[in-house]
C-alpha cells in the first residue's frame, strides 16, 4: 500500500496548479435530458467537483484509484495547490446538495446479459451466464424524473464552469446507460450565499454544533469522501429547518 500511495502521489506532485480566482455565491441549473440514477437521497456538489479534480489530476490513471482507501490526505500533502476552489469553513465546503425540481422518486429494473454479438475474440468457447463475469442478473434502480437539478455554491464559478466542462459527461450514476444526460447548464450570480442554508432551510448536511436552531437531525456524512464512517457526525438533514449560529 506504501508504493501505491506514493505512485499516486508522484503523479499529484507533477499535476500543474488549480489556479483560483475569485470566489462569489451563484447557483448552478441541471436541465435534463433524461432521469438522474441516484444511490442516495442526494448529490453533494463538493463530492462532485472533487471527483473531476481528481479526472483532472490523475487521467486514465483516475480509474486504478483504491476505491474502499481514503487517498484524499495525501494528494493534498502531495500538492496543496489542488484543492476545492469551493469556501471552506472548518470542514464544511459550501455547496449545496442536489435540490430535483420535480422531486419524485421512481425505481425501474435493469437487466444485465452476455452479448453473443461481441463475442468472436473470446478464448473460451463456453459462457456461463449462471455465475461468474458474465453472470447474467436483473438489478433494481432508483431514478429521478427531474427536470432540472439546482445547486447552490460559494466558489470559483470559472474554474467550476471548466471543470464540469471538461470532465463531466453526465449528472449522477449510471451515465453509461443513459441516465443523467445533460441538456443545458445554466451559471448565475446570487446576491447572498445559500449554500448552507436557504430561506431558513439546510441546502446540505450541516454538523450541530454550527447551528443556533434545527427541527431534524440525523447521522450523516457530511464531508467527503462521503462513504467513509469517519466523517459522520449528528447534522442537520438536508430540507429541514435550522439557524445558524452567529459567525457562519
């Protein structure tokens, strides 16, 4: 694991510099061309940026990425001049999580089988479609019908603007099969910063301590990597009513 680490870190070393500009409250709109594959109640947009910073520093190398391993320490260790161009406070980013306009959920079923049309290359002469790498299953999935997906961040919207540009070929999961697609991407100024929270409503996970008032909270990961059981704490859940304390 220590070579590893230090491959990737080398890599992180030689990437050039993320050069930030100014940061400014704006909200970006999703317009769809087709549903959103979700594998959680929402999107969290630093989560996603980070994704294509690490596209954008590693290249093909992205996809040998240890996927149960935290590398996140030590990229930045590596090269501190690659980090979120997202306002940080403490260890909250502000940006918002996804917000579906229309929010309704749906779960369809997707079928996975071998195709005999692809298969002249093949050494072995026989298939197994029972077991194995071309087992064959039916697996459900849970989608969004919306037709639009806001967030809202305080951030370098150019840089932001580029990344999504370059590296992000569609919005949430299964992109590879359709879902996700992206018509349009709509970038405005916002007069006051709601990326935290909106009209007295929490826009992401947002840990207790910060607020002054909230009607609901729960166990959440509330910074990346977001599937990580270290960076859970008791937060204020997305769409609930809070306050917050003086100072954030």
């Amino acid at each position: 694991m220590i070579n590893e680490i230090k491959y990737f870190q080398d890599i992180a070393v030689a990437a050039p510099p993320l050069r930030w500009g100014w940061f400014t409250p704006f909200k970006i709109t999703f317009k769809m061309r087709s549903p959103v594959c979700v594998t959680s109640p929402w999107i969290n947009f630093d989560s996603l940026i980070g994704h294509l910073i690490m596209i954008d520093t590693f290249g093909q190398d992205y996809f040998i990425l240890p996927r149960k391993f935290n590398l996140t320490p030590y990229i930045e260790q590596a090269n501190t001049r690659r980090l979120l161009p997202i306002k940080k406070t403490g260890s909250v980013y502000h940006s918002s999580v996804s917000q579906f306009f229309p929010n309704s959920i749906r779960v369809t079923q997707i079928y996975k089988r071998f195709e005999e049309r692809w298969s002249d290359n093949l050494k072995q002469k026989k298939v197994r479609a029972g077991s194995g790498h071309y087992r064959a299953y039916a697996m459900k999935q849970v989608y969004i019908p919306a037709n639009e997906v806001v967030f809202y961040v305080n951030g370098d919207m150019e840089l932001i603007k580029r990344l999504i540009d370059d590296y992000m070929g569609g919005l949430g999961n299964d992109t590879r099969i359709g879902f996700g697609a992206i018509k349009e991407i709509v970038y405005e100024k916002t007069k006051e910063d709601y990326s935290l929270v909106k009209d007295g409503v929490a826009m992401r996970p947002i840990p207790v301590e910060m607020c002054e008032q909230y009607e609901d909270a729960a166990y959440l990961a509330y910074k990346g990597p977001y599937w990580d059981p270290r960076n859970v704490e008791l937060c204020v859940v997305p769409g609930a009513r809070c306050k917050l304390k003086d100072g954030y």
